[in-house]
C-alpha cells in the first residue's frame, strides 16, 4: 500500500495568511490519520514578489501552531530541495519533453498581440481564454522571430471543446468546458516555470498522492489533470476545501479581517487555540465539541466531516475560545509562561527600553508610557482626534493611503517605512509632524507617547495596519463612495 503524503505550497509572497494555516492544518490531519507523511514546499517561482523574509514568517508562525512537516526546506528530506527556486533546471527539461512529444508548443506573440487578440474575442463575444490555434502564427514568422532571437514562452495545449471531469473527494464529478481553459503558460520567457507546471511535477516527483488546497483552485484542476496525462503519470487524489469567510460571507480578505498569522499572535491569541478554531472551520469533532485539541483532531480527523458551505472566520468566536484556554488550560504559572512567550521577555522588552529610558524619571513611569506596547487596540474615540485641525475626509484618506502604502512594504524597518512617510507627507502636502500627528494617536492611543515611527516598528506590519484601521473606524469609518474615490486617486499616486 503507498504512503499517504500530503503537501502544502504556500508561495512566499506576504504575510503568513490564516488560510495558509488551515490548509496545511487540513493536510497533517490528513496525512497523520493515515498513518502518512506531511511535506512543506516552497513554491517562490515569481522571483518579483517571493521574498525569504516571508518564508521565514510562514516557517515561524506554522511552527508556532504547532503544524510540524517532515520534510522542508529547514528539515530537509529525500525528495529535496523544496524550494522551487533551488530545483534547477528540472522544470526546463520537462517542459521540453512535452514540447518534444507535441504536448506543448513555444508562442512568440508579442503582449501587446495578445491583447490585441483578447480584445477581438472580447469584441466577437467570444470567451476571453486563448486557445492554441488562436496563438498560431504562420511557420514562416515564427521562424523570423525565432532567428531574430524574439523572447517566447512554452504554452501546453488545450481541448478547444469538450467537457473536462475532474473527480473531487468532497465535491464528487465538477465538469469543467475546455473552451474556458487557456493554452497555459508553463514555462515564462525568463525560463522559470509558472505555478502551474511546477507544482504538477513536483507534487509527482515528491509522492504526493493527496492535494488538499482551497477551492480557489479548482479550476487549474482540468490544466494540472491534463498536465498528468501528457507525463503519463499518475495523478493525485484531489481535494478543494472550501474558502474561510468574512461573517458577511465575502472570501476573507485583510481589508475585513486581520488575515495574517503575526495579527493573531501579537494580538495574544494562543496557538493551541487559533489551531483548535481553525479545525472548526468546515470540520467539527463526532461529538460536536468545540474545544479540542491537535493531537484529538488528528485522532478523529475524517474528511468526509468537512461541510462545504463557506466557513466563517468569526474573530468574536476565536477571542472567546481563547479565552476559555485561558480559564481552563493555563493555571498560573502556564499564564506566566504564555506571557512570556508573547511579550513579557527580553528580546521583546529591550526593544522598548531605548524608547522609555529618556522620556522617565522613576521606573513607574515605563508602565503608563509603554502600555501601547503591550497592548491591542488602544482606547481611542472621535474626542481622541480633536487636536488634529485636518478635514475630517481628509484625514480618513491620510490614514487609508498609509495602509495601503504599508501593506507593500515587504522588509518592516525604520529604513523602509520612513520613505514610505515622506513621501505621502509630501503628497498631502504637510509638514512631517502633521503628517504624524494623528498616526501618532491611532498607533500609540495618545498626544504624548514615545516615537510613533519607532513604535510601528516594534508593532509589526499587522499591528500597525491593525491600529489604523481601528482609527478609520472610531473616526466613523469610509464610506463606499469614498473608498472608490480613494481607491482611485491612491492609483494615480502610484
Ligand atoms: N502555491 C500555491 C499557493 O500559494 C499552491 C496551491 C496548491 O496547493 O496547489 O497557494
């Protein structure tokens, strides 16, 4: 009987998502009810947006949950490396196996012939997905271009008709039309393979024989399945889990919901806890529990328990269930611990101390001026922005524009955030000490308090986000009107 091995992918480019987390929750307990082996690979094939700062976080906050894999780029392992940036050129060659085997073919088509082409379906009411014969160019120009040394890609190809089946363990027989499907990209014109055709051959190549992934991927599925026939590999047994949710029932996304696992752990829910509320999400325990702990979900795992009506991520649920870990799990001394391991340790408080030490004359007054610290959302109201004389849209714009200019910075230091700061100062036209003046409220929840630049540094990005946004909402929040006009001009600005 082959060993059950399940996987999780997650591409480095941001923050460790809680998504990230219950998919890979999902796959140990998988695997782990199956006696089987779990495998964390990196998939950084977009070398623009893949960062090893966000490996590190997504390594640090799965470990942090307790989610342990038993190979991965630290761990290492027979099927190595795991990183997709570190396997060579292997995707290369199988891509011109299929080129070979005339499962694929190179496309020299400009961007901006491409366009040209979208746009004349688009205008004949045609599907938007471009097929190969929509692509082909007389052989004669692709030798010229070929000759020229023009920059191509390798496309696979398609049905230009039909219907796709593609078997589901949750969700049975999903027909997909191969007329939606487009002659995919599998290897870009700088050689690096796209997601697509990197995760098929190393899913094969490290024995994977279950992919449970969010829903959103289903419709890669007839492209992956297609992908296996060309090989004539076998393909693995799919599963599409269903999306967390926002409790209004939109796909959970960070301008509702804090997302990122740092969030949760600054803000000083538990790991055993966000763990334990993750496995709730679409899944529940034989007898209906709700607190239970990983070594019990493994246990008891059974995917065919995973409904698929969209799970709310509800964060008045979690803080509850946190709160009962607290009660009943952590007597004294497991609260000192949790404490410090949260904040209450040196690494953490002797940043703060260069911040304290001029502004104090007797150690009790580190508590009242360090508290933000230490803290999640500071008590603010309207009255809190009093002295702040800008317009009121004015100033929900100053504090949404800095969101989202912070959401893209992806290495968090004072070196970073202080051009991120001058220039939106710049652009509201205000003196820096403006500019500040009511992020220094939203940040640290007062008029004095230590440096408001240092203190988003020691936060953290979510923090930070996390804060503001909280200010956005007690100064009455940005209507829809105005979050378009926002969103519009913040475009220009870029
Ligand atoms: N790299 C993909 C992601 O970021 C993996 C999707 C999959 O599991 O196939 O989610």
């Amino acid at each position: 009987m082959t060993t059950v091995r399940t996987r999780i992918a997650p591409s480095p480019t941001g923050d460790p998502h809680v998504g990230t987390a219950y998919v890979a929750l999902f796959n140990l307990c998988f695997a782990r009810q199956h006696g089987g082996q779990f495998i964390l690979r990196i998939e950084d094939t977009d070398r623009q947006r893949s960062t090893s700062e966000s490996e590190r976080m997504i390594l640090d906050s799965l470990r942090w949950l307790g989610l342990e894999w038993d190979e991965g780029p630290d761990v290492g392992g027979p099927h190595g490396p795991y990183r997709q940036s570190e396997r060579g050129d292997l995707y290369a060659q199988y891509a011109q196996q299929l080129l070979e085997a005339g499962h694929a073919f190179k496309c020299y088509r400009s961007s901006d012939e491409l366009d040209e082409l979208r746009e004349a379906r688009k205008a004949e009411g045609l599907h938007a997905a471009l097929k190969p014969a929509d692509l082909a160019l007389p052989q004669a120009e692709v030798e010229r271009r070929e000759a020229e040394g023009w920059p191509y890609v390798v496309r696979m190809k398609v049905p230009s008709e039909g219907v796709c089946v593609v078997e589901d363990m949750l969700r049975g027989s999903i027909d997909v039309d191969w007329t939606q499907v487009d002659a995919q990209i599998l290897l870009k014109s700088d050689g690096m393979p796209t997601y697509h055709l990197a995760n098929v051959i190393d899913d094969h190549l490290m024995r994977i024989t279950h992919v449970l992934r969010g829903e959103e991927w289903i419709n890669s599925a007839p492209k992956h399945q297609l992908l296996y026939e060309y090989f004539g590999w076998q393909m693995p047994v799919l599963c599409h889990l269903p999306l967390l949710r926002n409790p209004d029932k939109t796909k959970l996304s960070k301008r509702k919901n804090p997302t990122s696992i740092n969030y949760y752990r600054r803000m000083g829910f538990l790991p055993q806890a966000l763990t334990n509320y993750l496995g709730r999400m679409g899944w529940s325990m034989p007898d209906e529990r709700e607190k239970f702990s990983l070594g019990e979900m493994m246990a008891h795992f059974d995917i065919q328990r995973v409904s698929l009506g969209g799970p709310v991520f509800d964060l008045e649920k979690l803080t509850w269930l946190n709160g009962v870990y607290i009660r009943e799990d952590l007597d004294d001394q497991g609260l000192l611990l949790a404490l410090r391991e949260w904040a209450f340790n040196e690494d953490y408080v002797s940043q703060i101390l260069p911040q304290v030490r001029p502004r104090i004359e007797t150690l009790s007054d580190v508590a009242p001026l360090a508290g933000h610290f230490f803290s999640g959302m500071p008590p603010i109201d309207e009255r809190s922005f009093e002295s702040i004389t800008l317009e009121r849209g004015e100033l929900l714009k100053l504090l949404q524009f800095l969101i989202w200019r912070l959401e893209r910075v992806s290495f968090w230091d004072k070196d970073s955030l202080l051009p991120e700061v001058k220039r939106l100062s710049n652009y509201f036209e205000l003196k820096m000490k403006v500019f500040l003046a009511p992020v220094f409220i939203a940040i640290t929840g007062s008029t004095t308090s230590t440096s408001v630049m240092d203190a988003m540094v020691i936060l953290g990005s979510d923090m930070t986000r996390a804060r503001l946004r909280h200010a956005i909402l007690v100064l009455g929040g940005i209507s829809k009107k105005q979050a378009k006009g926002f969103e519009k001009e913040f475009r220009a600005l870029e």
